[in-house]
C-alpha cells in the first residue's frame, strides 16, 4: 500500500475535510522529513508509515479546537504540529519557531517546495522573540512542563483572547495544580489519533482577567 493510501485510510477513520492537494501535500512532507531524517536526525521516528500516525495524524487531529487565527508553534522541532496544520487550514497564519538552525533549514526546504504561503520559519529562541503583533494561539507539542510554556510564551499571546494549547500525552493532572498564578484551565480535549497507541490530550490554558 503507497503511503498516500495509508494516509487517506487513517484520514477516513476520523471526522477530518481533506482535499486531494492536501493530501498529496502531507505525503510530500512526509517524504521530505524521512528524506532530510537521514543526515539531520530531526526525529527519532524513522519510518515514514509512522510518521504518518504519530506526527501527522496527531497533529490534523487537534485542529478543529483551535481558536484564532494566528499562531505561533514553539519549540516546533522538524514543523509539529504547525506544517500538518498551516496545511489543512490555509486560511491561518502559522509562525513556526525553533532554536535550532537545522529545523528551520529544513522547514523553510518544505515551505519552498509545498508554496506554504501561511508558514513563517523563525530561528529564535522562544524568550528572545518579540513580536509585532500578539498571537492569537501558542502551540507547543515539545515543551517540558506547562508551566515552563506559560513562564517563556506569556508575551507572545493577548491577555484577552490569546491562548496556550499543549499537546499532551497523559492527562497532565500535576502540572494543572501548579500553573502559575493568573493562568487557568479554559478546556481540555482527549485526542482520538487513527492507530495511535496511547493517550493523547489537547490542554487550553488562558490568562484570567482578576491576576
């Protein structure tokens, strides 16, 4: 089975709107990122019907509860979750940053060759980064503790209608007992991932009004 049939297989499993460009767009990513693995070692995922479950998948799956229109992915790593997402909603913008120069190497390398119009690459580390204008959204799918997003990404959000969305395994029930103080639980979302073995969470965190 070509990986595009894979993909379509996993995509007919959930209640996600795909079109024919997009997919071959994800399977162009794919190939890029298995491609680019090999000398750049961006991900420990190495084969690519993987990668189509444990990055792709997992990231297109926690779309449909982002608010907002613009968004910046931190600690974005090879383009997770942003490049799945700028992919399937080309109407918002994604800023995708990482401290690494090889990642954003070969995220430009991939905005290059799908024509992303809604995807800035951004070599910066994420406390350094200033930003004309605040983010609707920050993703972050790496990040080590909830708190540790809140302390490096608070001024990259609107205090009104910004918000923090991390990618979870677990429902990550000790670090919502010490946010920090002005932020608070807005939602949280289990994730069903095509094949995907393990849990999977979507965390929204906002800035409470009365800090």
């Amino acid at each position: 089975m070509s990986l595009k049939d894979e993909l379509i297989g996993l995509i007919e499993q959930t209640d996600l709107v795909v079109t024919e460009l997009q997919v071959n767009q994800l399977i162009q990513y794919v190939e890029l990122l298995n491609k680019w693995n090999k000398a750049y070692n961006l991900t420990s995922v190495r084969n690519p019907s993987d990668m189509l479950i444990k990055h792709i998948m997992d990231s297109l799956m926690v779309g449909k509860y982002l608010a907002g229109n613009s968004f910046i992915d931190v600690g974005t790593g090879p383009g997770l979750p942003g490049i799945p997402l700028a992919i399937l909603y080309p109407e918002k913008q994604f800023t995708l940053l990482d401290s690494l120069g090889k990642r954003i190497t070969f995220i430009r390398q991939v905005v290059f060759q799908l024509k992303l119009a809604n995807v800035s690459p951004l070599l910066s580390r994420v406390e350094d980064h200033q930003p004309q204008q605040l983010f609707d959204g920050v993703l972050s799918r790496a990040f080590a503790s909830l708190e540790d997003m809140i302390t490096w990404c608070s001024h990259l959000i609107a205090d009104e209608k910004g918000r923090f969305f991390a990618l979870k395994g677990q429902y990550p029930e000790e670090e919502l007992q010490h946010l920090p103080q002005g932020i608070i639980l807005e939602n949280s979302f289990q994730i069903n991932v095509p094949e995907l073995v393990g849990e999977r969470h979507l965390i929204a965190l906002k800035k409470s009004n009365n800090k």
